[in-house]
C-alpha cells in the first residue's frame, strides 16, 4: 500500500438541514456504510466517531449495538463495511478502504454540520488496529483513537509533522485473548506507542478474551465525549 493518507479535509457543509436523525447509507458501488445520526439542528456542530469492525464484517452487529448512540451522545456515528473481509491493510490490498473513507467523508462534510475537533475512530481487533494504522496516519482529522484488542501498531509517518496534534489513544485488552495474547501484544503495543510519545491509556479486562466486554463501548465513548446525557 502506497499510502495511508486520507486526502480529504474539513469543511464546513454545503447546505445543513434539520432532521429527525435516523440511519443513512452512504456507498461507493463497491462497498458501504452505515451514518447513525441524531436529530440535527443545522447551527450546532456534531462530534464524529468512526466504528471499525473486525475480521468477518459485523458491520450490521455494530448498527445494532450503536443504535442509541447518536441521541444519548449527540454525536454522528459512522460504521463503513470493508471492501473484503476485513481491511485493505491488513490483506495488502492497494486501497479500496481508503478510498472508501475518503468518499464517505466528503460526503459526510457536505451533509452534517460536523465538530471536525472532536472526530476519532475506535475499532474492533482487526478495526482496532486499522483505527491505530488510519488515526496515527491522520491526526489533523482524528483527536482520538479507541481499541478494543488492537493486534499490532503500523502508520504512515509520510504525511505527519512534527508539529501535528497527537491524538489520544484508549486501548482495552482482555488478559486471556486467544488470537491476540495480552503480555505478547496489548503490554507491546502500548510500549511502541509510548515510545513515540504518545498519551496512551491501556485497561485491562481481568479474565476478558477477544470478544469485547459490556463496558467497553460505554466507557470509551465516556472517555471521548463525556458522560451520556
């Protein structure tokens, strides 16, 4: 993959409308995703989270499970579906997923009235590490990353300065994941990250495995975006 740059930058929308909120598909032809929204008032800026699933595409899984998201957030939730099975990176195709996101997102800047200093990503496993790989990439578009059971840390410093923001970075891990050990992967990850400066918070899901825990989803958005209304 050449790049991991998302050649798209903030803007404020054409023509914000009021809605009642609701579910909105955006699509390129060769794949799609899910736009949660809340009710919008054209004069009020929105936080935008970007949900990535894990290998195997529950996309649909993470609709459900975000559904009351954007009215108890007044937040805008974004859930793209990979073009293949799981991301582009991670299979070593050219840029499909990138190409996707940066379709979506003009879109979504056209459309929403977006807070575009409150924009992260959190992902699942394989979303995980894609929302590590994406976020450290672009940090004049994302304030934060969040991951439950991130496998590995991988960016394209090509496009980053040093004066760039450095968002921050909320990683979960369960202490008995079978895929991704917790000592050998969650402990490494967040020693790479701190490396390279990075504000890193890991917490740690005694006896949790790689399938996420309740509490995550609730505590990272918490974490981001304060506590619900």
């Amino acid at each position: 993959m050449d790049s991991l740059a998302l050649h798209v930058e903030p803007r404020a929308p054409v023509a914000a409308a009021a809605s009642d909120g609701g579910v909105v598909t955006i699509t390129n032809g060769a794949t799609q995703g899910y736009l949660l929204l809340p009710a919008i008032d054209p004069e009020r800026a929105y936080p935008l989270v970007t949900v990535l699933h894990g290998a195997g595409r529950q996309d649909e899984l993470l609709v459900r499970a975000y559904r009351d998201e954007p009215a108890r957030r007044h937040a805008v939730f974004f859930i793209p579906r990979s073009t293949s099975p799981t991301w582009d990176l991670l299979i070593g195709e050219d840029r499909p997923d990138i190409d996707f996101l940066e379709h979506a997102y003009a879109e979504i800047y056209r459309r929403l009235p977006v807070d575009h200093t409150r924009q992260a990503l959190i992902g699942y496993s394989d979303g995980a590490s894609y929302a590590l790989a994406i976020g450290l990439s672009n940090p004049r578009l994302f304030a934060a990353i969040m991951g439950w059971a991130a496998g590995f840390v991988v960016f394209d410093p090509t496009g980053v300065a040093a004066t760039d923001p450095r968002p921050r970075i909320l990683l979960e891990h369960g202490t008995h994941d079978p895929v991704f050990p917790f000592e050998e992967v969650a402990v490494r990850n967040c020693a790479i990250l701190r490396r390279l400066g990075y504000d890193v918070e890991l917490r740690v899901d005694d006896g949790g495995i790689h399938w996420p825990s309740r509490t995550f989803q609730p505590a990272a958005l918490d974490w981001f975006l304060g506590a619900a209304a």
